[in-house]
C-alpha cells in the first residue's frame, strides 16, 4: 500500500509561497498533503521557527522541500521528528 506523505515547500529568499502554484495540484493529484510556506523573511532563525511550527502542526510523516534560501530553512528544521527527508 502507497502511503501519502505531507509535503512542505520552502520558497527562497525572493519569492513567497505562490511561486509553487504549479507544483502543488501536481503533488496533491497523487494523494499528497501539501502546504507552501508563507516566510516573513526577517531572520533566519524566524524562518526556521515558522518551518517548524508549519511541521508540528502536520500529523505524520513530512518530506521539506526547499528552493535556494528555503534549503537553509528546511536544514534548519529538518531536525525535527517527523521530518523523513528533505529535497
């Protein structure tokens, strides 16, 4: 049986969350849960804390995904429990 993954996606320091608008209903078509991040962009630290509480709000496994600046967040985040991988 295919389990389902929740999937977060981590925008660089240029974008915000919209820049995955066409990756996220290719993701959710598969059964995927999917959230992007909206980062305020003021520090990283404040970056990584909103990447986590996005994370401990999730019920089960999550797989981050980031894009140039969101790699330094989601390695920062990446810590967590439930973090099964990231891309």
């Amino acid at each position: 049986m295919k389990t389902n993954m929740n999937i977060v996606l981590v925008h660089g320091a240029f974008g915000d969350g919209s820049y995955w608008k066409k990756v996220i209903p290719a993701l959710a078509a598969k059964g995927h849960n999917v959230r992007a991040m909206q980062l305020p962009l003021i520090s990283l630290e404040e970056d990584v804390q909103r990447t986590t509480e996005m994370v401990d709000s999730l019920e089960g496994l999550v797989l981050l995904v980031g894009h140039s600046y969101g790699v330094m967040v989601i390695t920062g985040a990446g810590n967590h429990p439930s973090v099964k991988g990231l891309v």
